[in-house]
C-alpha cells in the first residue's frame, strides 16, 4: 500500500488538516465534561503514577470502558505538558491517518469519482468534523474503521499472521473506545470470512493467533476483575436483570423504528444534513447491489465487509439491552460513506444514464459540501459561543486570576453537568504553569471535591494571602436547575459581574 505514495490522497488530507486546524484555532473547540474528565484521569497517571486499569464510565451503572484510551491521550499529555489542545490535535492526526486507507481503499475498488464523492464527505461532513473537534474515546472508531477494513481485507487476501493480528487487537481497542461497537468487531471477521469463501482460514493457526491477540487488548480488564471480585462483570449482570435499563425487547417493531430512525438520524449530519442526498443514496443503494449482483455473482470485498460493519450493528442493536447513542455507530456511519462510494462508482459505470445521474450526485454533494466549509470558516472568524468551549473557559480563568492581582479566592462552578470537570482541570493546568498557584477552593459548592481523587497532592505551587473574594462560574442553565445551585450563596454580597461568551462570572465577598 506505501510503497507508491497517492499524492492526489495525500493533498486532499493535508487540505482538510488545515481546515481542521483553522476551524480549532484560537483556542475554538470543545472542553466539557466527558473529554476534561478524561484530561483530570490522564493527569492522575501521569502526575500522580497511578496506572489505570479501566478507563471512562459507561452507560452501564458500575461498568467501565477498557483503559487504552487513557493511554494514548498520556503521549499528547507529555508532549505538551497537558495542553488540551493536544488532544485535538492528535484526533485530526488520527482522522487523516483512517483518511489515507479510506480513500486509498475507495480510489482502489470504485475509481476517482467515488473517491471525489467520499473524500469530500471525510473532509467537510458536520459529524466527521465534529470527531475531530473535541477528544471523545468513541471518535478513534470512526477514524481507525478504515484502516479495520483495510487489514481485514488483506488478512482474507493472503492469510498472513501480520494481518490477523492487526484486524483482531484493533478489534480489541475498539472495545476499549465504545464497547456496542467494539461487540460487533470479531463477529464481523468471522461473517467475512464466511461470505467471502475463506473457511479455510478458520483452521489456519494465524486465525487464532489473531483472537489471542483480541484476548491480549482485555487484560487490563481481567486483572481490575480478579482484583475486585468481578465487580464489571457483576455490574453487567445486574444491568441486564433491571426491568427499567435500555428498551424493552418484546416488541421488536418500536425497536426497528427506534435502530432505523437512529441510524438515519446518525447518517444525515454525516452527509452535511442534506436529506436529498442521503435519501437518493439510500434509494439508489439496494437497487445498484441488487444489479451488480444479478450481472457478477459476486460483490467485491471492499462493499461486502462496508455491508457487514453496517448491517452486523443494525440487527444486533434490535436486540442488544442499550439506550442509542449516536456514537453506538461510529463504525456504521464510515461503511455508509464507503457505500455511497460504491453507488456512485456503480451508476457511473452502468449506462450513459447512470454516468449523468452519479454526476448529478457528485456535484450535489460537492457543491453543498463546498458551501458547508465556508460557513464554518466564517463561524470560525466569530468563535463558538455555546457552553464548553475552551476559548471562553480559559478567558473566564485568566480574568479570575488577573482581577484578585496574584491574591488567592474561591470559585465556584455550575455547569449543566453539575460537576466541573473543565474547570477542576484548568484551575491546575492554567493556574499553576501561568500564575504559579491554586485557588483556595474550586468545585461546584463549597468543599465538595470528593470527585477529584488526591488533589491535595497536585497543590504544588504558592500560596498567596487570600483576597476574600469568590468568584461564581456560571455557564447557561439548560436544565432550570442553576437557581438551587445559587441559593448556596445568596447570603454573599455581590461585588461585580462580568460576562464571557456564555459564561458568567459573579464576584462576591466571602463571609
């Protein structure tokens, strides 16, 4: 695959790495609670050498997600001295590495029209953009689903045991990233194997070599169990046993409804929100694997395991006990853009008719994807106004610090999420690289930073005589419940307010 360089590939990525890059500058992207959470566990490893052996939380009460994503978020951690905006940075570099075998793959099988047509929805797409935008552990599926297909291809082409082992351990990892995908993996290399006549390989000692490989990526997990009295595998069991946990499952019609409307949901800002388009794909689709079918006998390997990665989650979330996520299908979304590749690459191959028609197509998107570009970079000009972004937080921050005039205060803040993760985060990072100390508390209500595990330990910096101020973070209140949250400090007197993007900041004079 590297051995000859497809710089057409390569041009089209680093232009969508600057548009990536333009759109996050300034300090212009997401910081809330899931990705800051993962920022404060990272510290924890790092600064305080606790290794970890699960990762975030899961929907599931007392299950937890595998660890690996925390350690890849250490290597931008380190080389930054744990600048948030590293981590976006390794996201948009993850997002063109999976670009690279995408396109590579799609170019390959379907031609350069599909590849025009998938490439402008890898670069401009709102929901691909918005992976790159803000560090999530489910975002790598998307952006690693690529490279999946590309080494389960080749594992099925030669059998080779670089192959199996690759294809088996990503699948592991994306149990780590987003287990209801990560669930489906190995049953979509067994499946492709089938499909594709290879039951050969199911004797051959590479294939199991790669499912050692799969049980390797779980050892963190086994070993948390073994420690704690299988608590995750207690907490599974119990999740599955409660009545009111996921949809009931006795009316698989209301669960077809609510997988197909999610799917769909998920699909349309993946094709930029433009229902035609996606609806003519999704019409066109069936009817052209349908005829090229009928005509060969046969699809090829790329359009089989793209339908497997599709339709594998489809049914098995009609039965799988989960509330929809739309990062459930991370994995599906990158087989629905593969596969509009393929209708493109079909109808323009098929009759006069068909070219004019997948060229009709082609500039729908490009036209509208070109237009969807150009709004973002005008947003960009402007900046995010919306709760949680890292420019406003990081102002709110520096305004605290430059108003008390090297003075310790108290902060307080509310956030929808209730706990304040962004700001537990920042307060250390900010307060102790430019400013040289912490705040005399920071937390949501006074002297609550349970959630913050050895935070007396991260103190390491001065401490300066207190200015007898406190500072009340307050971002827009979205679920009515910030005024219970203010009562706690009616009793303060109000000095001063200011506001930052959406944020508040009050000042009062502590008691």
């Amino acid at each position: 695959m590297f051995k000859k360089i497809n710089w057409l590939i390569v041009s089209i990525l680093l232009l969508g790495v600057i548009y990536r890059l333009i759109i996050s500058s300034n300090s212009n992207f997401i910081f809330n609670m899931d990705n800051a959470r993962d920022m404060v566990d990272v510290r924890e490893m790092v600064v305080l050498g606790k290794l970890r052996l699960i990762g975030q939380t899961t929907a599931i009460d007392g299950f937890f997600y595998g660890p690996a994503w925390y350690y890849i978020l250490t290597i931008p951690f380190i080389l930054s001295g744990g600048h948030p905006y590293a981590s976006i940075l390794l996201e948009i570099l993850l997002w063109a590495f999976g670009g690279y075998f995408l396109l590579f793959l799609v170019n390959k099988y379907y031609g350069k029209l599909a590849l025009t047509t998938v490439a402008v929805v890898w670069t401009a797409s709102n929901f691909i953009l918005l992976a790159s935008q803000y560090a999530f552990n489910p975002n790598p599926v998307i952006f690693l689903t690529p490279v999946f297909i590309y080494l389960l291809i080749e594992f099925l082409q030669s059998g080779r045991l670089i192959y199996s082992l690759a294809v088996w351990f990503l699948a592991g990892l994306f149990l780590h990233f987003e287990i209801t995908v990560g669930l489906f993996m190995p049953l979509v290399i067994i499946l492709a194997i089938l499909v594709t006549g290879k039951n050969l390989l199911f004797k051959k000692r590479n294939f199991w070599l790669g499912i050692l490989a799969f049980i390797i990526t779980l050892i963190p997990q086994l070993l948390f169990e073994l420690r704690h009295d299988f608590f995750l595998t207690k907490s599974l069991f119990a999740y599955k046993s409660d009545s009111h946990a996921g949809v009931k499952l006795d009316d698989l019609g209301v669960r077809f409804e609510d997988v197909k409307r999610s799917f769909y949901d998920t699909l349309l800002p993946t094709f930029e929100n433009y229902k035609l388009y996606l609806n003519l794909i999704l019409i066109a689709l069936p009817i052209t694997m349908i005829a090229k079918f009928s005509k060969e006998k046969k699809l090829d390997r790329l359009t089989l395991i793209s339908l497997l990665i599709f339709l594998v989650p489809f049914i098995g979330l009609l039965y799988l006990k989960v509330d929809l996520m739309r990062w459930h299908l991370n994995a599906a979304i990158v087989a629905g853009i593969i596969l509009s590749g393929f209708v493109i690459s079909y109808l323009y191959e098929s009759s006069k008719l068909g070219k004019i028609v997948a060229l009709v197509l082609t500039g729908m998107i490009l036209i509208f994807s070109l237009q969807n570009i150009k709004d973002y970079l005008n947003a960009a000009k402007i900046g995010n106004q919306g709760n949680s972004i890292f420019r406003n937080e990081l102002e709110v921050v520096d305004f605290i610090y430059k108003y008390v005039n090297g003075k310790n205060f108290k902060a307080y803040i509310y956030l929808p999420s209730v706990i304040d993760y962004p700001y537990q985060y920042l307060f250390w990072w900010r307060g102790l690289n430019k400013y040289g100390y912490l705040p005399e508390d920071y937390a949501y209500l006074p002297n609550k930073p349970e959630y913050i595990k050895g935070k007396e330990k991260l103190d390491t910096g001065s401490h300066p005589k207190s200015s007898g101020l406190v500072f009340l973070i307050k971002e827009s209140d979205q679920i009515g419940q910030r005024h219970l949250w203010e009562n706690s400090f009616k009793s303060l007197e109000l000095l001063d307010a200011k506001r930052i993007g959406s944020v508040e900041v009050e000042i009062r004079k502590d008691k």
